[in-house]
C-alpha cells in the first residue's frame, strides 16, 4: 500500500518538493513524515502544513501520490532512485531531473527541464512538456545520459539538448532547436520538428514525420528502413505508446550531421512515399 | 519393449555438457531469414569436424522478435564458451550479415553472456555506431543496402549434446522414412536440434580408427554391407540404419525430443530402434529409451 499527499494550499508559491521521494518517505511512520521540511518560497514549513497524508490501498508499496494543485510542486523526483511517484495533475519545472532509477508519472502538464539530466529510470508526461525536456541542467555539460522519457503530447525548445544516452519520445511536436548540441542517444518526435533541430549535433539519432525547414549543417544521405528504429517502435509499442502506424515499415530520410561537429548524427525524417 | 510393433532396445544414448547459445535471425521476409539463418547454421554438424552442432530451431512470428520482422531460431552447440565466441563471430560476420535484410539477436536471457556484435561492428571500419535500449546494446553497421544490425552481446547456457537413435529397418526407403518423421517430430519440440543436414546421419561414428590421424571412423558394427566381414550388431533383416543426433538446451529438451522422435519412428518395416553410448564412460546424461518412452 502507497501513501497519497493531497496538496491544499492554494498559495501560488513555489514549493520545492525534492525532498519526497519514495526512497526518504515510505520507510517513515505518518507522523514523522508530516514533519518532514519543505521549502515554500522563501520559508520552510512542516509537510504536514501543505498537504493531507492518506493511505492508497490500489497503488503499489513503493508509490507516492501527489494530488489536488500539484501545479506549484517543483523537483518532484529530482534525484529520485527507485520506487514510484504518480501525479495527479500538472507539476512544475525540473521533474524528474537528475533521476537515475524509479518511475515518475505526470498526468498532466509538465513544466520546464522535465527529466532534465536524467540518468535512469522511466518519466512519463501524459500531457505536453515544457521547454529544455530531457536537456542540460545549467553548469552541467550533459543532458540526459540515460532512462527513457516519453511525453504524450508536445514539448517546448530544446528538448534534448546536450543529451548523451537514453530515449526521448514525444508523441506531438518539438520546439525550436530540439537535439541541440546533441552528443548521442534517440530523440522520437511523431510530428514536426522546430527551427534547426539538431544544431551542433555530435552523434545520435533525431527522428520526426516533418521538418519545418531544412536543417543547418546536414547533408542528405539516402532514403532507407532502418532496423534499429523498428526495434524502439515495437519496444513503444509495447509500452502504450502512440508510435505511428505508418512509420513501422517506412522509409526514412536519412540527413548525416552536423558538418559543424563530428559529422556523425543523423536527423531521420518520415518518407510518405 | 515394442512400441507399434518396432523392438526398442533397452540401452541408453550416452550425452554429455555443451556450451549453448541461441539467435534470432530476421529479416524483411521469412525467405530471407531461412536464408541467413541456414547460412549461420551452415557446416555444424558434428561436433569432431565442424567445432560446432547446429540446426534451425523454429520460426518466430514477428511479434516475438525484437524488430517485428519475421524471425527464425538458431540453436548452437560447442565445446566450451571460447569456442563459441569464435563459431559466432565467424557464422554471424560471415552468413547473417551478407545476407540481405538480414537482423541477428540474442535469443537466450542469461546472465554469462559473450561478446559478438562487439567485436563484429568493427566491419563498420569507424563508420558504425549504436543504440542502447532497455539494457541491450544493438550495432548498426553500414552495408550496402542499409545497415546490418547486431546485438552487442549474446547470452550462453550450459546445453546437452549426443542424444541419438539409431532407427534400424527392413529397407533403405524404410529407414530414410523414418528417419524423417523422426526429425518432423524433433523439429516441433522447442529447444531441441538434429544438427546433421537434414537431422538425419548415415555415418554414425565410434571413436578411434585403425589409422593413428583419425579420431573418428564408420561405426562398422552398424553397416550392413559389413556383416561378412567384420562382427555386426545387427540382425540379418536389418538392410539400413540412419542415425539421428540430438542436442537441446536441456537434458528435459532433449529427453522430450528422443521421446517424439521414437513415436513418429515406428513405422511399419522398422525392426529396431537403439541408442549409441560409450558404456557410460563419456557423457554423464544416461538417456535410457525405455525410461523415456514411460515419461
């Protein structure tokens, strides 16, 4: 059985919940959970003074769930290692940033620099993202190095920049400069891609049904099916994914860059033909 | 024991541990994946000659197989895990990848593994690269018409090799029939192989020779053409025999594949269905027939 944080205030103040996590909370009895210190603004308050603690008797052992106006609720998962967070609503900016195991799910919007970072683990945005998804985290040089972040929906500028490893899915459109200084890992976006997607690119594979306009620093480089995207299709299928029908046994426009960089990423765009 | 009227003899096949592992080989069409995997199973069928025993081990519906496309199984058996790495690297880099539209995975989930996709991307000469998903490496190396992908590395097991029958018959024709419901009947028991070409062997060997240089000659107690000459192990209205070798990825695999093998062999002209073992001395599975008809 989970525990359930049933948010009230109605405050607008950010409030910074990294520190809940499964791996801190669910060994702790309820009241000195309730005790629990949580910065709101510039204060720092009891847990118990923002939220209601219930039991959730269909979630898993290791599940917390935040509900009620979770909008404010910034770092959810931030860090996180294991267990499982669910959100019942929209969250704030950096969710899942940093994290290196576990599963977090947003059923709502998310914020800015979702999964920003990440290392491992499973986010999941049932909604649309903010800017810089799965992107470097300010003073760091690397984005994403690991994990799988799939967002139903679409994501703002800059999702995935600098990132190293691991999967992005967005099934909707990507913003201005996604996979920007990409330096490897995948990159799915089932609709468009933004302005000079993929700038600086080093290695790494973007891949999209459309580009708003030709990509600076790619060269054309044959039209082919490849293999390995149809192992990450059926692997997102699998998942509940929305993956394109079309795209399974499609060809793909294969465009090898950056000539800026290293010259060895790619951005693959859906062949209707 | 008579089993539709054939004599099973009471004796045991004599098998003995091997280092197993398993591909899934794909492609655009099965066509071609029979095609890759034929040639990744290609001269493997004793273990003396070929340093490895292999056979197709079923097809794979698409949506069983890492990229959706059809798929067939590999079984591979050798005599230790290097062994295997060089059988692999040569059998896949050499028949699986030339192949057209060709795919090849891990098809066994255990925790030795060895490294193949790793050492075969280096065909790429700087110009492949990787994804990893889901804890699995796969390397895309450029070809001519695409990419050949690989996974980085492959899971090995401890199998049996050296199962085997010998169907013995009135006739050529008969046994060679036998022979081949025998093989029908292994082919649809999973994990199991008959690695000869066709799952039939008409040489069965013993060990030694009277020549120093070979290590294997004509097991001549079992040819018929020999009976004047040399002492014979079969009764007079024996004119053929045709061995079948099986190997799994279990004794229970294999023992499951004798017993099918045994049922679909006992057809009318067949007079006797025995069992090759080296009076114990080899192999420490005992397969003894009669037992694993009462399974």
């Amino acid at each position: 059985m989970g525990l359930k944080l049933h948010f009230h205030l109605s405050d607008p103040l950010p409030i910074d919940a990294s520190p809940l996590l499964p791996q801190h909370l669910l060994h702790l009895g309820s009241e000195s959970l309730l005790e629990v210190r949580v910065s709101v603004g510039n204060q720092v308050v009891p847990l118990g003074e923002l939220c209601r603690l219930s039991q959730s008797p269909e979630s898993q052992p290791d599940e917390l769930c935040f509900s009620g106006n979770t909008r404010h609720l910034h770092r959810v998962g931030m860090g996180m290692q294991s267990g499982r967070i669910v959100i019942e609503g929209d969250s704030g900016s950096l969710a899942g940033a940093n994290m290196s195991g576990g599963e977090l799910l947003i059923h709502g919007q998310a914020g800015d620099l979702a999964g920003a970072g990440m290392k491992g683990g499973l986010l999941q945005v049932f909604g649309h993202a903010g800017d810089e998804a799965g992107a470097n985290l300010v003073g760091n040089s690397l984005g994403m190095q690991g994990g799988v972040l799939l967002i139903h929906g679409d994501a703002g500028r800059e999702a995935g920049r600098r990132m190293r490893r691991g999967l992005i899915f967005i099934d909707g459109q990507a913003g201005p400069l996604a996979g920007a200084d990409m330096r490897a890992g995948t990159l799915l976006v089932t609709g468009s891609l933004g302005q000079h997607p993929g700038i600086g690119m080093r290695r790494g594979s973007l891949v999209a049904s459309r580009l708003l306009e030709p990509p600076l620093g790619f060269l054309p480089a044959g039209v082919a099916s490849f293999i390995w995207l149809r192992i990450y299709l059926k692997w997102l299928a699998e998942r509940g994914c929305a993956v394109p029908e079309t795209w399974r046994e499609a060809n793909f426009h294969r465009l090898a860059g950056s000539t800026a960089e290293i010259n060895k990423g790619e951005i693959l765009i859906y062949d209707p033909n | 024991m008579y089993l539709n009227h054939v004599r099973i003899e009471d004796t045991f096949a004599e098998a003995f541990p091997m280092c197993a592992a398993r591909l899934v080989v794909t492609a655009d069409c099965e066509e071609w994946a029979i095609i890759a995997a034929r040639a990744a199973a290609g001269l493997a069928h004793s273990i003396v000659g070929c340093n490895c025993e292999a056979d197709l081990a079923g097809s794979i519906a698409p949506a069983q197989t890492p990229d959706g496309r059809p798929g067939v199984a590999v079984l591979l058996l050798t005599t230790s895990k290097e062994a295997m790495q060089q059988e692999l690297l040569k059998r896949i880099g050499q028949g699986v990848l030339p192949t057209p539209t060709s795919a090849c995975y891990n098809g066994l989930d255990f925790t030795e593994t060895i490294a193949v996709g790793g050492k075969i991307r280096y065909f790429g000469d700087g110009y492949q690269s990787s994804k990893f998903l889901d804890g699995r490496r796969f390397w895309r190396i450029p070809v001519a018409d695409g990419e050949f992908v690989v996974e980085e590395s492959f899971g090995v097991t401890q199998g049996v090799g050296g199962g085997n029958l010998l169907i013995q018959a009135a006739s050529q024709s008969i046994a060679l029939e036998a022979a081949q419901a025998a093989v029908a009947a292994i082919r649809n028991t999973p994990n199991a192989i008959a690695p000869f070409p066709g799952g039939v062997c008409r040489s069965p060997s013993k060990i030694g020779s009277r020549y120093k240089t070979v290590i294997a000659s004509t097991n001549h107690p079992f040819c018929p053409t020999l009976r004047a000459q040399a002492e014979s192990q079969l009764e007079p209205a024996v004119q053929a025999v045709y061995e079948i070798v099986i190997n799994g990825l279990s004794e229970s695999a294999v023992r499951q594949a004798m017993k099918a093998a045994m049922i679909a062999a006992c057809l009318p002209g067949v007079i006797a269905i025995t069992a090759g073992n080296y009076g114990g001395k080899l192999g420490p599975y005992h397969l003894h027939l009669h037992q694993i008809l009462t399974e």
